[in-house]
C-alpha cells in the first residue's frame, strides 16, 4: 500500500494535477480576500456618502447599519471561497452538507449564547437603542461605541480602554446621547 502511493506521488501526471488544484485555491484565496477588502470599502463609502446628506442619528444608524452589512458580507465571501476549494478538490457538497446539518445541531446546542448574542444585537439594532458614536454606559462599563456588530459592542472609555461586550450581556442600556428621546 505504501508503495501504490509513492508511486502515485511520483507520477507526473498527478502531480501537475495536484499543482493546477492548489494554484486555483491560492488564485480563490486571493481574490477572495480582494473581494472582502474591496466590498468592505465600498460598503463603508456608500453608507459614508448618504450619511453625508443625513442628520446626526441617521448617519450614526447608517454607520451602524454598514458595520452589519459589511460582517454579513465578509461571511458570505468566506463561505463562498470555501465551497469553490472544496469543488476544485472533487469534494462532494452533498456529504459535507449532510455532516455540516449534523454538526450544526451539535454546535447549535453548545452555541446558545451566541445566538443569543445575534438575536440581541438584532434588537438592538432594529430599535435603534445605540448607534456607532453614541455614549453609553451598559452595566458599570461606560464609553463611546466604536463598532458594533451583530455579535458584541465595543465601547471605548475615556481612558482610552476598549471594552467588549457581547450583545446577550446587555440588559440595560443608558445612551447619554438619546435623553428623553425614544
């Protein structure tokens, strides 16, 4: 047996296969992470340029909604470029479905937090409770949110120490910037 794949390894025909597969992998690589770069960038000045044209709160929802879409997309990205190395090495997507679908119940039970932390940072999201910019205090950390995504906040206080809180923590919320407004 050991012998079959040594000659395997040394066969020319194999390994210009094995060559042409990785050098498309490291090109889906690439372009993928040119993808993620450029998208981002892209995001981010589109919703710069109409939060240009909007008020203060607008801006900041829209600053916070670019932050979303823009992690959404890095995803998306990742998960393509996943895909398309695994169908360059014949892999078949039907059983890795299959055990991804099997695994997903596994990790969803051990993963519960962090579905809470999605669902959380939806809400926060949707109600519009704080926005990138925003002054907050959420249990005894205050500060200003620098980036918030669907997952966790980052708060950076006036010290200069950053902060951050995954979104299923967040109870109650105090937003220096939205007083008496709702």
């Amino acid at each position: 047996m050991l012998t079959e794949i040594l000659e395997t390894l040394y066969d020319v025909e194999f390994q210009i296969i094995a060559l042409n597969k990785l050098f498309l992998s490291m090109l889906i690589i690439i372009a993928a992470i040119v993808l993620q770069k450029l998208g981002k960038r892209a995001i981010g000045r589109g919703f710069t340029r109409a939060g240009r044209t909007a008020g203060e709160a607008a801006a900041k929802k829209l600053d916070t909604t670019g932050s979303i879409i823009a992690g959404v997309y890095k995803y998306i990205v990742l998960i393509t470029a996943v895909i398309l190395i695994l169908q360059t090495f014949n892999v078949d997507l039907s059983s890795v479905l299959t055990l991804a679908g099997v695994g997903g119940i596994a990790v969803g039970i051990g993963a519960q937090s962090l579905v809470r932390d999605i669902l959380n940072g939806i809400f926060i999201w949707f109600e519009n409770q704080f926005a990138i910019g925003d002054k907050i205090t959420v249990a005894d950390k205050s500060g200003t949110v620098v980036e918030f995504n669907l997952r966790t906040t980052k708060i950076v206080d006036e010290e200069g120490e950053l902060y951050i809180i995954p979104n299923s923590e967040i109870r109650i919320v105090k937003n220096s910037m939205k007083k008496g407004k709702t």
